[in-house]
C-alpha cells in the first residue's frame, strides 16, 4: 500500500489538478479541500482564527475545519501565533480559540506554487504563439 502524502506535501505538489483517483486515496475528499482552502487563505491574510473561515467556507466544511487545521499544524504549514480570540459561534458561548499563520515552511510552499503556476503560464503562451 502507499504511503499517505502529509499535507505539507500535497501542498508543495506542482500539479495544482491532482487526479481524481489521487484525492480519493487522501484520507478524506472533505478535509483535503478544507485543508486547501485554510491554506489559501492563509496565503491572503497574515493571521487568522477559525471565525475567519467559518465566514467563507460552506456549512459542510466547518465539520472539517478543526481536522484540518490540526493536519496542518502538525505538517508544519501554519502554527499557532500565541493569541485567542473569542468564538463567534453562538452555541459556543464566546469560548476562546485559536489565531493561527503560515509557517517559513508554509510560505515557502505557497512561493513555489507560484512559480510553477507562472512558469506553467509563461511555456502555454510560449506554445501558443
């Protein structure tokens, strides 16, 4: 059997349009897009709690957010900033959670995703002209 991928490695992964037969060996369809999106958000902001996402991702991937925070965490793709904000879940009851950023590791995965998305680019215009 094959070894899982981490998300860090995933994430690092050149080809943005992995296979569907590869996201179905992930551990879950759900959480490896939560994961993505938590990830591409932290690429846009410096800081941010899960209040932040619950606003811009869809109802069913709040039951994911927590799995894959922690999947990130311990990959070494964002870490925790030392800070707490109150939830702004109401059946919370305001309790504290998490203000969370991307790593030297986690913005060195963003930074290669970009080049190869615009080296990518650059050689389809190349081919085009």
């Amino acid at each position: 059997m094959a070894r899982k991928l981490t998300p860090a490695e995933r994430l690092a992964s050149a080809d943005k349009d992995l296979l569907l037969e590869e996201i179905a060996d992930q551990s879950s369809w759900d959480q490896f897009i939560v994961e993505r999106a938590v990830f591409h958000f932290g690429q846009r902001h410096d800081e941010w709690s899960c209040n932040d996402l619950r606003d811009v991702l869809p109802e069913l991937g709040h039951g994911f957010l927590g799995a894959a925070i922690n999947s990130l965490r311990t990959g070494g793709v964002i870490e925790h900033t030392d800070r707490m904000v109150p939830s702004t879940q109401p059946n919370t009851h305001a309790h504290r959670i998490s203000v969370w950023r991307l790593t030297a590791k986690g913005r060195g995965i963003a930074a290669a995703r970009r080049a190869a998305a615009e080296n990518q680019a650059a050689s389809e215009q190349r081919s085009a002209a």
